[in-house]
C-alpha cells in the first residue's frame, strides 16, 4: 500500500505545478506558423500621411543664401513646430495657409519645395519635414504608457517589443488596435501568433493609434484548472487500478 500512497503525492505534486503553470507556449508564443526560411510578403506598404493635430517640424536651407531661409524657421524653434488645424491647413511663412492634411512627409518636403521656387522665394530651397508627435498609446494590464516614435514607420510588433512584451495572462489573441478613421473610431483586432498578422490593414501603426489588452478572465483559468484535475483523477484513479490488480495478482 505505500506505493499506492506515492503514486498518489506523485500525482498531487505534478498537479500543483501543472496548475501554477498553465499558460502555455501556444497561447503567448509569437508567430508560431513561421519557420526556418519563412518569407512573407508584405501587403501593406505604408507611410504615414499628414492628418489634422499633428505636430509638424519644418526646416528650410537655401546653400546659396542662408538668410532667405531664416524666416521660413522662425517657427522652427517653438516646441512643437507647425500645428495642423482642424482643417488639415498649416499656417506657413510668407505662403500663409497651406493645406497639408492627407500628404505625406515626403510629398510635403516636394510640395513645399516647389512652392518656395515659384513663388520667387527661394532658388535652391532644401526642405526638411518631421513630425514631432508621432505617438502609439498603450492601455492594459493595469497601466499605460505613451510610446514616442522618432520616424514615421512604426509596426504592431515593434510596438509590442518597445513596451517590453506583454505578460504572460494577456490574452494574445485579442490585441485590439483603435485609431480615427474620417471621423471614427474603428477598432480591430490583432494577433501576433499567427503570420496572418502581417498583412492586417492595421498591422503598420498610424499616430495617435491606441493599443488595447485584456487578461483572460477567472473564469477561463478555473475551467483550465478544473479540467487539468479531472485529467490526473483519472490517470490517478486508472494508476491505483494497475497497482491493485498487480497487488492482487502477486498475493496470489
């Protein structure tokens, strides 16, 4: 009887640690259908365009004659550069409002560039444009954290790993990515264990996007524990039959 009385401990021991331990590799490992050599091919090319409330930083060089640029960059020096209104318009020296919503960094660097030749302002302008508030927002887990973006390319699992991962009870198959489309909130939902991931439409970040978790509830933990028991009764209940009946066997 002491062996049936290992097996047992045995029994409670591995079921402890099995409960204390039941997030498992499928359930937080990252792009798990991707192999030595996998190659993807990227549907979504994006850059990141011009939308009204961004904060945009605009320099302007003239290498002939530096002082014609000069007034160009007075704004340059404010913290936070060139504000654009609610109606996609910045309000540029000399050119006065200028709409930029719906353009992109470098499509804005050419346009301005243009502009400042024919207007007569500038010979051999060279423009550079940056945004200075290219932020990802993150919510869960109990805290949040404002992600600042030094260019304007940004992907949701750079984000990921800027925030230094996620813990292990973060449910990640429902990642949820929020951002403002013409007027909306729209909010999808992502999940990076899967390569699928990549060619979600909002798999490249866009500024002022917002990144949501959620945990996996008590429910679902004691349907797991409760199920991880029921398995090692059984295999407990079938060991103490194999030892009974080599018991009864040897007894006789």
């Amino acid at each position: 009887m002491r062996a049936h009385k290992y097996i047992q401990k045995a029994m409670l021991i591995v079921a402890a640690v099995v409960m204390t331990s039941c997030i498992t590799p499928r359930r937080v490992n990252y792009l798990q259908d991707m192999t030595q050599g996998s190659q993807i091919e990227l549907e979504n090319r994006f850059e990141a365009k011009i939308a009204p409330y961004d904060e945009l930083s605009i320099t302007v060089i003239s290498p002939a004659n530096p002082k014609l640029a000069e007034p160009f960059n007075l704004n340059a020096t404010r913290q936070g550069g060139y504000l654009v209104d609610v109606n996609g318009d910045i309000d540029f020296p000399y050119i006065g409002k200028y709409h930029v919503a719906g353009l992109t960094r470098l499509r804005l660097q050419e346009a301005l560039t243009e502009k400042l030749i024919q207007e007569g302002y500038i010979s051999d302008p060279f423009v550079n444009v940056r945004f200075s508030n290219f932020k990802i927002f993150f919510i869960g887990s109990g805290r949040g954290q404002v992600i600042t973006i030094n260019n304007e390319r940004c992907t949701f699992l750079e984000a990921l790993a800027m925030l230094g991962d996620l813990d292990p009870y973060t449910r990640r198959d429902h990642i949820a990515v929020m951002r403002e489309v013409n007027g909306r909130m729209v909010m999808r939902y992502l999940d990076p264990r899967s390569s699928d991931v990549f060619n979600d439409p909002f798999f490249m970040l866009q500024q002022n996007d917002f990144i949501i978790t959620d945990n996996y509830n008590a429910g679902t933990v004691r349907t797991e524990i409760s199920n991880i028991l029921g398995i090692f009764s059984a295999l407990a209940s079938m060991g103490s039959l194999v030892l009974t009946f080599l018991l009864y066997r040897r007894s006789n």
